[in-house]
C-alpha cells in the first residue's frame, strides 16, 4: 500500500523486521534444499506473519501479494469452500450488547453500519456525513477497491437512526461517526471495538468486521438478491468473488432442493 514505508519504518523502530528485508527470506528461500519438502512455503508464512504484525485487514491482503510477488510462490489456484460468517442469532446478540453496552454511545449504530453497508473497514472509516443521504436512503462509499465509488441503499430504520446521530450534534460534514476528541475512527480502533463488543457478546468465534460483510453477503444471497447485484453492493470488480458467497450458503442448497421437489 502507499503508505507501507512509513509502517515499515515503524518497525525498524521496534525490532521487527521490515518489508524491504524479505528479499532476505527470499535468498533463505532460495538455498533450502530440495529434500525439504515444505521447507519454503514455511518459511515464506513465518516472513509473512512478520511482515504483517499489526496491519488492519487491508492491509494484510496487500502485504501478502507483495510478498508473494517477492518470493515467487503463486496464488493457490484453489479457494476455501466456505466463508467465516455470523449466524442471526449471534448477529442479533453481537448488536443487542452493542446497543446496550452504553447510553448514547455510537458502538451498536457504528456496528450495525457496518453491517448493513457492506463496507470493508477501510471504506467504513472513510465514511463523511455527507455521503449519508436520508432522502434517498443511500450512503456513497469512497476510494473503494481500485479506487472506485459506489453507491449502496440502507434500510429505513437505519437512515433514521443515522439521522438522529448526525443531527444531535448539528453535524453537516465531517466523518459520519468521530472519537471523543471529535476525529476519524481508524482501521486500528474500528477492529477493536468489534472484537471487545463481540467478546463482551459472548461469541466464542473471532469476530472482526470483515466477517460483518461475510454475513450481510450471504444473507443477501440467501434472502434472494441476484449475485450480480450483490457484487456491485460488495464492490467486487469480478463477480467470481461474489460467487464465493453463494458456494457457501447452504439455506440456498436447502431451498432449491426442497422447491424441486416438493
């Protein structure tokens, strides 16, 4: 990403081994003998588990292309089967203690954006107030992937929500939700939050908000909406990412089957 060199100065501070040194590991790489099997892909996990200690999710993906790139190890031509989401009863208890967690507080109304926005935490954390629009029940989401905008539709009831939100402060622009000292939330805190709120949920599975956007894609998918118009409200640019969702979703498998024959 554009601003890894200030990360990775960062971690020549701490001791951590920055990202310009994996041309070491690749030379490691390189001189491990044959008769070693897994030998590289070892040590290619070790140098990438360096490399991306600490990283936001964005930033993870990012990483592990370039060092993939680096170490000349090819992506794997097969991908997981199924996707990591939250069951309604667990999504209903993660926003329920969010909610309750504190009076006034913007947790459970920035969880369930989260949610119901589909955003990755990078697009989230970029969210402004005017990209909130209560008439057309919309929020514009920026600088997506490939720097692309998009514009994704919001239910009712969170419109309204985010309304009052916005409007208790008399807020017109600025970041849709703000810190205590009134700045950005960033990807860092964002993680944060959802893992203490789904810790103090009781959820036993890790939670962080890229599972928030597993979830709302497949119920999306199991609820009916086209792939294709899941994958222009996830900001896929191919739909075989989308596609992804709908190998996963077993309610879809169970609907079809018992629709054929009954």
């Amino acid at each position: 990403m554009r601003h890894s060199r200030r990360q990775i100065a960062a971690r020549d501070t701490v001791g951590d081994p920055p990202l310009e040194r994996s041309g070491d590991h690749q030379n490691e790489l390189r001189s491990t003998p044959a008769q070693e099997p897994g030998g590289k892909v070892r040590r290619a996990g070790a140098a990438i588990a360096r490399i991306c200690r600490g990283m936001s999710y964005d930033e993870v993906n990012q990483a592990t292309r370039d060092a993939r790139r680096r170490l000349g190890l090819a992506r794997p031509k097969t991908r997981r089967r199924v996707v990591a989401r939250l069951t309604r009863p667990e999504l209903d208890q993660l926003l329920e203690h969010a909610y309750g967690r504190r009076r006034h507080s913007p947790e459970g109304l920035m969880l369930k954006t989260l949610f119901l926005s589909g955003c990755r935490v990078s697009e989230f954390v970029n969210l402004d107030v005017e990209d909130f629009s209560y008439d057309d029940k919309t929020l514009r989401v920026r600088r997506g992937k490939g720097d692309k905008d998009r514009i994704v539709p919001i239910l009712p009831a969170l419109a309204d929500e985010l309304a009052g939100h916005t409007g208790r402060g008399g807020r017109v622009h600025g970041p849709l939700f703000i810190t205590r000292e009134w700045k950005r939330f960033s990807q860092r805190r964002v993680q944060q939050i959802v893992k203490e709120l789904a810790a103090g949920a009781g959820i036993a599975k890790r939670v962080y908000p890229h599972l928030m956007r597993h979830t709302v894609a497949q119920l999306l998918l199991e609820g009916g909406m086209p792939l294709e118009q899941v994958q222009r409200f996830l900001g896929h640019a191919s739909i075989t990412t989308t596609q992804i969702y709908a190998e996963s979703t077993p309610v879809m498998i169970r609907d079809a089957y018992r629709k054929a024959l009954t």
